[in-house]
C-alpha cells in the first residue's frame, strides 16, 4: 500500500492522465545556445526531473512575442519557427519517461526591458514610468490582438513540437496579470476599468489559445491569489479573478506575490524564514469558489505536508521547484515511502540567484544540477582507496561521489560527528533546513560503503600509515580574531560559539561583521528579544554573492529593528560596548566576532598521496554551494 495514496493518485487534465499530483513548477533553465534555443544541457536539467517521477515538467520563460515581450535577452523564443527540432528533442527528453512536457507562454508587458534594450517601444495596460525612470505606453487595441494571436500561434507551435500542456503565465506582475489588476489597469476603454473590462484581455488569449490547441488538450494559467503588497491587489480581487478564470482552463496554479516588488519578493520565493508550504493558504481559499482543479506552489517539499493539502482538498496538484532540485527524485522516493532518502532544499535562493549573476542554475545540496550530463556517467573502471580529511560540508560530499563511483573511502573527522562548522546552527529555527541536510549526508555516508572514523585527526603519519591513492583535504577554517584592542575582553564572543549556546549573549550585542555569519546571527539573536547593532566596515552588507537571500535577510533586518553601522571601523572593545571611528560609540553587553574566517595549512598532508586535492573551507572559505560543488568536482577527477 502506498504511504501516500492521495499524492501519488493520477489525475486527468483535459484528455491527458497525469501519473500523480507532484508537478515539476515553470523554471528558467538558460541553457541555450546564443540563438535562444535549447541545447543539450538545457534537455538534461529538464529530463532529470521526469527521470524522477514528476508527472509534469514545465519548461518556463518562453516569450510569445520576442519583439514586445522580452523580459531578458535569455528566454526561449517562441516566435522562432527554427527552434522546433530543440524543442522537439526538449519535449521527447521529458515525455520518454512519462511525464507531460509543459511550456510556460510568457509576454512581460511594461516589465519588457529586454525589448527595451532593443530599442523598441514597451507598453502595458496604461502608460507611465516605471521605478528605473524609463516610459512605458499604453498598449494599442492592435497591439493587443496581435498579442493575443502571438499566445495561440506560440500554443499550437509548442504543441507542434510534441509538449503535452501549456502554462500560461497570469501571475507575478507580468502582462496578463497587468490587465487583471485594478491597480495597475485603469484603462477606460472596453480592454479595461471594471473586473468584465479587466479580464477582457486574459480570457481572450484563453479562449485563443484553446482554438489553436484544440479540446482536450490541457491548459494552465498560473495567477497570484494575492500580491501580498499595498501596490498590489488582495485575496479578494485573486478570488474574484480565479472566479472569472473559473471553466476557461483545466488547471488553476495560485502562487503569490509580484515579481518586481522586492518587499514580497520572498512570498513568491519563500525564504529559510518561511514554513513549509508557506502559500497553500491562498491555493486553498481560491479552491472554495471555483470548480476548476488548483494547483498551489511556494516551498513544497514536505510528503506527509503534501499528502495532507491534497487529502484535505486544500489543493488538487502541488508543484514543486527548488525542492526538486535539490532531490529530483523526491517523487520516485516519496511514492516508495523512503522519506528519510529525500536530500533537503534548504530554500537558500542560491539556486536562483546564481541564475541572475551568472546566467546558470547551481544548487547548494546538490552538485547534479548544472551537470547533468556528466552525472549520466558515474561508476569508475579501477577504483581506487581514498583518504578523506574532514567530516565537514565538503568531506561528506567528497566521500558520498567517491563511494558512489566505486572507490574505497576512509573519511576521518576529528571531531566525535560529522557536520563541521555548520553543526553549532543546528538548533536556530530557521535554520532547521540546514539540520536536515546535515543529517541527511551523515545518513548517505552510513549507508555507503565508507569506512569512518571520528575522534581522529589525519596527519601524515596517520596517512602514511594507510598509503592511500588518493588524499583529499577538507579540514576546514577557523574564525579570525581582529587586532582590535579589548578583543581578549571577557564581554567578547566568537559567533560559532553564540550559535551554539545563544544563553551567553547579554541583552544588548554588537555584532562584529556584515558578511552572512554575522547577519543570520543577529537576526537569530532579535529573535530572541535581544538588542542588536551590527558594525560592518564596508559601506554595505556582504551577502556573499546570494543576492535574492539579501532580500530576505533585509525583511528580517527591517522586521526586527536590527540596527546598522555600515562603513564603521571598530577601534576599541571596552566593558561598556564599541567605541569606533568618527566617534560613534555603541553600548553592548556583549560583542561578537563574525569577521570572517582563515583556512586551516594542510602543508602537512600535500606530499602524503600520489592525487592530492584540498577542498572547501582550507583554500578559501566558501559557502555550501562552493563547498560540495568543489568537492563534488574533486571526487570525479579521482
């Protein structure tokens, strides 16, 4: 019997039975060639989600219209009569194992600022200026045709190219979610003003597309129940326009949010200090007045949470991004009742921003994604034995893909359990992401064949002692001390040990450093109803790269009353707090050091094995992404 009888029971969309309730949400992939197409890695990022079980698979950020509609230069253009065989080999890569391919049917509307990049006008449902200063026009009724020909023309091209469902994008402030918004569409004419005159617009492109693909074919359209914002419109107005939607399509995804307001940035991609499932509240009030199938989507991972929504009918289909990266074989798991085998996502939005930085998708807990091609060949032809040292982030990671390829591995920690540095955040709330991740590496290592040893240290005699063929280093790094005088005072903590036992801080701290060690800590210590001043000496924040965790960690700042000295030089720790340059004193009971780290020599250890690779922390300190990436990547060159 199934654990999961709800979750993993078909449902018909349409005239398409799709296997289960788990769907893969639309996901930009970037991975194309310099004409926008899909190449051979984009099918692999892709594939691997239906290799997993999803039961659907949406490919998104494909514009209709590449002329009005471009949100960035980096989206697939479907307008482009060329990209059928990439399509085609998209579409096949997914379906061959059983799930829906999907193409998410995108237009931007007045946030079309790669169309403006081209030189070209943008328009919306009424004209302005946007928050960068730059004019957008009111759309023409011609205009508005041609667009709504270009989703029908781009539905019956995708469906061309084999994909079995569309997602037609009504959310997150792009352009048919302008016309629906009485706050953005004050248009006068029949395109706008009242609801009717609102959803003229999006129930025109509906019933277009529907005539292009034909019955029976399925079609979603995936809205905001709420944008959650004062700029935005509410749960009423998400309940009204679910209503008018109501029977137009077969599948109604909620999400939340708007995609160009930052202060909701992380509703609609929910942060470490969301819950699980943070939205499916909206997905399930929308669901009382409508009879067409929801679909929710916002942190999705949790099985027994999932089989819960669509056993309570909170939800008919729950779809899931982030988490399927992290796992992609969450389903295949979930269905088979190995929950505990299920690697979390610790919702760290590094995954995304890195798709904004650096125009490709990476993931902290998983080095497969971005690399899925490579990952289809794993096993080794003459393995070899590995000495792994350190039982760290990176270690663990090392040993799992060594052991996993066939190698014989001996990891050593020198501590009495594995986890590293990351252990003494175990117990923050919202780091419970964090705890999960950990102990669910330690699982893998145990069930592989990997012989560990904690309490012990590898130094070369003990290498020298095993001779192995391989040495790789992960020891590790150690908090840096600033020369600042008072630094050796008794009101003085190191952050590590204010993670471990947050008892020790005194009312009011100051937080030396503004880098991500430094910020969670003090947001964990407002938490707990401490006074908190964080002193950084660069003129801003350091969130290491992460970009979009930078929004959430500003909510949290904002939220709790978190002050900020920023371009502030600590001089001088005294018993009554930190005096500092430009005479600015701050009062605290307690100061902490969050300054960074410095890696540990492993001088020592360089000459001890014939392959030797240091990883992680002891090169240059790294966050979770770089360290199992790093070490990932050192494991397959053994």
């Amino acid at each position: 019997m199934l654990k999961y009888p709800h979750l993993f029971s078909p449902i018909t969309l349409g005239k398409t039975v799709f296997t289960s309730r788990l769907f893969a949400s639309p996901m930009s992939g970037r991975n194309y060639d310099s004409q926008n197409r899909p190449n051979a890695d984009c099918v692999a990022f892709y594939e691997r989600k239906a290799i997993g079980g999803a039961a659907s698979v949406c490919i998104g950020d494909c514009v209709v219209d590449s002329a009005s509609g471009l949100f960035g230069e980096h989206m697939v253009h479907l307008d482009d009569m060329n990209t059928h065989s990439a399509l085609n080999r998209l579409s096949h890569g997914i379906s061959r194992h059983g799930a829906v391919a999907s193409v998410e049917l995108q237009h931007a509307g007045l946030y079309a600022t790669g169309t403006r990049a081209r030189g070209l006008p943008v328009y919306g449902p009424v004209g302005g200026i946007d928050a960068n200063g730059d004019e957008y026009f009111e759309m023409p009724e011609a205009e508005i045709e041609r667009i709504i020909a270009s989703y029908a023309s781009a539905a019956a091209w995708v469906k061309s190219c084999g994909f079995g469902m569309v997602t037609v994008h009504g959310g997150h402030g792009w352009l048919l979610s302008q016309f629906m918004s009485s706050k953005v569409n004050t248009r006068r004419d029949k395109w706008g003003g009242t609801l009717e005159n609102r959803m003229r617009f999006p129930l025109a492109v509906l019933e277009a597309v529907r005539h292009a693909v034909g019955a029976g074919f399925p079609i979603e359209i995936r809205i905001s129940g709420t944008e959650v914002t004062p700029r935005g419109y509410d749960l009423d107005e998400g309940i009204a326009i679910a209503k008018a939607l109501d029977g137009h399509v077969d599948l109604l995804h909620v999400s939340a949010g708007h995609h160009e307001h930052r202060e909701v940035f992380c509703v609609t991609h929910p942060s470490i200090f969301s819950d699980d499932s943070a939205n499916i509240g909206i997905a399930a009030a929308i669901k009382k007045h409508i009879k067409t199938p929801v679909a929710s989507v916002g942190a999705h991972c949790d099985p027994e949470l999932l089989e819960e929504i669509i056993a309570s009918g909170q939800a008919d289909v729950v779809e899931l991004a982030r988490a399927l990266m992290a796992d992609p074989d969450l389903p295949r798991k979930a269905r088979a009742g190995k929950t505990e085998e299920i690697r979390p996502c610790l919702r760290c939005l590094q995954c995304f921003s890195g798709l904004i930085t650096n125009g490709q998708i990476y993931c902290a807990v998983n080095p497969e994604i971005g690399n899925e091609v490579e990952y289809r060949s794993s096993k080794v032809a003459q393995p070899k034995r590995v000495l792994i040292a350190g039982g760290g982030v990176a270690g663990m990671q090392a040993a799992i893909t060594c052991a996993e390829r066939g190698h014989r591995v001996v990891l050593c920690e020198k501590s009495e359990r594995l986890g590293g540095a990351l252990k003494c955040e175990e117990s923050v709330p919202f780091k419970g992401k964090i705890r999960d991740y950990l102990a669910y590496q330690a699982r893998r290592v145990a069930e592989l064949p990997i012989e560990v040893r904690l309490g012990t240290a590898v130094t070369a005699e003990l290498a020298n002692e095993l001779a192995p063929d391989v040495l790789i280093a992960a020891v590790g790094a150690r908090p840096i001390t600033p020369r600042i005088a008072g630094i050796d005072g008794g009101n003085v903590r190191l952050a590590e040990d204010v993670y471990n036992d947050a008892g020790i801080a005194g009312q009011r701290v100051a937080v030396l450093g503004g880098g991500l060690v430094g910020i969670e800590l003090a947001i964990h210590l407002a938490r707990l109803g401490r006074d908190v001043t964080i002193i950084e000496m660069q003129p801003t924040l350091n969130n290491g790269g992460n970009i979009l965790h930078q929004h959430a960690l500003d909510n949290e700042l904002a939220a709790h009353g978190i002050a900020l000295r920023l371009g502030t030089r600590a001089l001088e720790i005294t018993a009554e707090g930190v005096r500092c340059d430009g005479e600015v004193f701050v009062g605290a009971d307690t100061v902490v050091c969050a300054v960074g780290q410095t890696p540990l020599s492993v001088d020592a250890l360089r000459e001890c094995a014939p392959e030797f690779y240091a990883i992680g922390d002891c090169t240059t300190p790294k966050n979770i992404t770089q360290a199992t990436t790093m070490a990932d990547a050192a494991a397959r060159r053994v």
